[in-house]
C-alpha cells in the first residue's frame, strides 16, 4: 500500500470498489499505515482553501458591460427576425466590408506606426510611432487581427439569413475581439490605434442592427471610410517624411 | 406547473450580472491559478461569459449559474493557456519544476498571497493544472483527461508528483513558521 493509492482514497476517484474495500481493510488492520493516511488528509485539507483575489472594479466593470452589449445586440435582433430577409444583404455586406476595411487600415495603421523615427521627428501618427515593441510583435499583431477578420467574415458568409441570434452573438464576439485589439494598442502605448478601434465599435453595433435602413447604412459606412481616409492620409504623409530628402 | 416553466427559463441578463457580482472573484481566482497570468485570468472570465450567455439555453437550472459559469471559465482558461502554449499539458514525463522565478509569477504569488500560491509555484504546468482541477475543482480524473487530451494514468501521475511535491513544500513552510 502506498501514497498514491492513499491519494485516490482520499479523493474517492480512480479506484475500482474492489481496490476501496482493499485499502480501507488496510486502513483498519494496519496502524501505522492509518497515521499515513492521517497525515495525508491533514497535509490536503491544509491545502484546501485557496484565499481568492480580488478583481479589479474596472476588470469586473468590463465583465458586465460585455454582458450588457450582448444582451442589447440580442435585443436589437431577435424582435423583428423577418427582416434580416428584407434588408440582410445590404446591412450584412455592410459589415462585412466595414470590417475588412478597418482590417486592411488598421494593418497599414500599425505598419506605418512602427517604422523608427531615426532623427527624432514624429511623424503625423504622433504619439503612435512608440506603438510596438518590437517589429516581430508588431507584425504578429497585424497577423492576429487579419486572422480574426478573415474568420469573422467566413462565419458571417456561412451564416444563413434567418439565424439572427446566431448572427447576434457572432457580431457580439467580433466587437469583443476588437475590443481586445483596442486594448492591446493601449497597452503598447498606441492611443491613437485604441481610439480609432474604439471608435468602429459603435458603428458595427449599428451597422449589426435589424433595423437600420439602407440610407443609413450608407451614412455609415461613409462615416466608416471617411475616418479610415483620414488615418490612411496621415500614415501615408508619415511614410512620406520617412522616406524624405536624403 | 410554475416550477416546471422556471426550471426552463433562461437565464436573465439580470441573474447574469449578480453572479457576476457575488463571484467574480471566484471565477477570477480559478482562473488565476490555471493561467497564472492576470490578463489571460481576465479573458478567460470574459470569454466564459459571452460563452455562457451565448448557451444559456443549455443551462440547466438544477445547477447554480454561478458554478455553470465557473466550470465554464475555468475550461476557458485552460483553452487561452494551451492556446498560448500549445504543448503544455503534453509534457507528462517531465518532473522539472518550475523554478524560473519571473517577476510576474512572482506577483501572481504574491496575489494569491497564501501558501499553496507558494507551493503551486514549485510545480509543473501540468502538475499544477491536475491538482487544481482535482484538488480545488474537484473534477474527475476522466474529465480532467479528456480536457487535457491525455490519458487518466499520466493524469494520476502528474497529481501523484503534484501532491507529493505540494506536502514537501508546506513542511517545509511549516518548520520555517515554527
């Protein structure tokens, strides 16, 4: 009789009922293998109350806003279903090119903010150009965030019409994970990426939603890829006085 | 009737956010002890609550939401770190400790700030991870195989090392406090 079949008594899990009835007649006739056992127990219950941690209030904030953005997305979905077959192809194709947009903007975004400033100058990313630490995790950020596209647009395009709480819950992930982009542009210091992910968030929540209408969509998206010109222009000039007058 | 009716409905997002409220903690510190890292501990809860109201309707109200979303974030967790570091749960025959003290497991251990933090520091990945899903989350074996994708006796040993080294550690705890 050993530690290990002692272990899996105390557990109660991975002996057969025969092997129990064996240790616990061992148990019985044998004391100094009963003052093991004692000892096993006593040395496991001591390990048996973690103290827990306490969670940041804005960690714990988050947890609930996420809860929060799903129960809405839902809501703005599920109470009139029939019309995603109205107005789907439009709204959803919609998105789908919103979010490849800001894919394809926010790779440019981030390739342009990590070229080194050599002479000191900013360029027109400003605060941006300290976004990565390195090029090797700038590059697998870029990576990451194309990955995670490319998979939200084949599931969306897989999708059929009338699977809105499914469509609800996929859009609800991709906001997530942009979320989680955002949070680590804010994390390498890139405030201005954080802001610009940050700001697509409550367009594809409208986008997403039943019951925006074709015009509005287009406002939309007219918004979309005007903020998306905007920061493509800046990088572009940035790139520019890089590759200035030698 | 009623009763039947209740035992079939949805969870709310109201009971949602007063889990959340009574046991982030919890599903924190579990999550903490697997990951041993504060951001993967983070999404790993997140991902468990978007998972968990996404298939609320697998909920069974015979279980507490609370322990649903718990198993539900602990499976979470498990998934970033493997995610993170594919191979980790696959090195069963390794009895190397964990002895590389970064600054940041450091401040895990002084989160969860009791002894075992201190003794599960001396462990393996997948030492740590069998003892934690046996010991505090009282899984059983075959479970803790299957998430782990490997087989009830190399999960056997790696508690068996696991437990083995954790008594080690708190005598040792032990004899210093006294």
């Amino acid at each position: 009789m050993n530690d290990e079949l002692l272990t899996l008594y105390y557990y109660r899990d991975g002996l057969t009922e025969a092997e129990r009835r064996d240790v616990a007649a061992a148990l019985e006739s044998d004391a100094a293998l009963r003052a093991a056992y004692e000892q096993l127990c006593r040395d496991l219950a001591q390990l048996g109350t973690p103290q827990e941690v306490a969670v940041k209030a804005d960690v714990v904030a988050r947890w609930h806003d996420s809860i929060e953005r799903a129960a809405r997305l839902e809501r703005q979905r599920l109470p009139s279903r029939g019309r995603l077959l109205h107005v789907p192809s439009f709204a959803w194709g919609t998105v789908l090119a919103a979010v490849l947009i800001a894919g394809i903007g926010i790779g440019f975004y981030v390739a342009g903010t990590r070229v080194p400033v050599l002479d000191g100058a900013s360029v027109a990313t400003g605060a941006d150009s300290t976004l990565p630490a390195s090029r090797t995790s700038s590059l697998a950020f870029v990576r990451g965030l194309k990955v995670h596209l490319s998979k939200s647009r084949r599931e969306l395009a897989g999708l059929p019409d009338d699977a809105a709480a499914e469509r609800a819950a996929l859009i609800a992930q991709m906001i997530e994970q942009n979320r989680l982009f955002e949070r680590a542009a804010a994390q390498n210091g890139s405030r201005d990426l954080a802001r610009v992910l940050r700001a697509f968030e409550p367009i594809l929540e409208r986008l997403a939603a039943d019951d925006v209408t074709p015009r509005e969509a287009e406002v939309l998206q007219a918004q979309l890829a005007f903020e998306l010109n905007v920061m493509l222009t800046k990088l572009g000039r940035g790139e520019s006085e890089q590759a200035g007058p030698i | 009737m009623v009763a039947v009716i209740e035992r079939g409905a949805l969870p709310t997002q109201t009971e949602f956010h007063e889990a959340i409220a009574r046991r982030a903690d919890r599903w924190y510190s579990a999550c903490l002890r697997i990951t041993r890292d504060r951001e993967l501990a983070e999404d790993a809860v997140q991902d468990a609550l978007l998972s968990a109201w996404r298939k609320r309707h697998q909920y069974q109200r015979d279980a507490q939401l609370e322990t649903w979303i718990h198993r539900i974030a602990v499976n979470a967790a498990l998934q970033l770190v493997r995610r993170q570091r594919p191979y980790v749960f696959e090195t069963l025959d390794t009895d190397i400790a964990d002895d590389g003290e970064s600054p940041q497991q450091d401040l895990e251990d002084s989160d969860l700030g009791n002894a075992l933090a201190a003794a599960l520091h001396h462990l393996t990945d997948i030492e740590r991870v069998c003892f934690v899903l046996k010991h505090l989350e009282q899984w059983r074996l075959t479970e803790i195989a299957d998430e782990l994708g490997t087989n009830v006796g190399g999960v056997k040993q790696a508690l068996f090392r696991g437990v083995k080294k954790l008594r080690v550690t708190m005598a040792q705890l032990r004899s210093k406090a006294s």
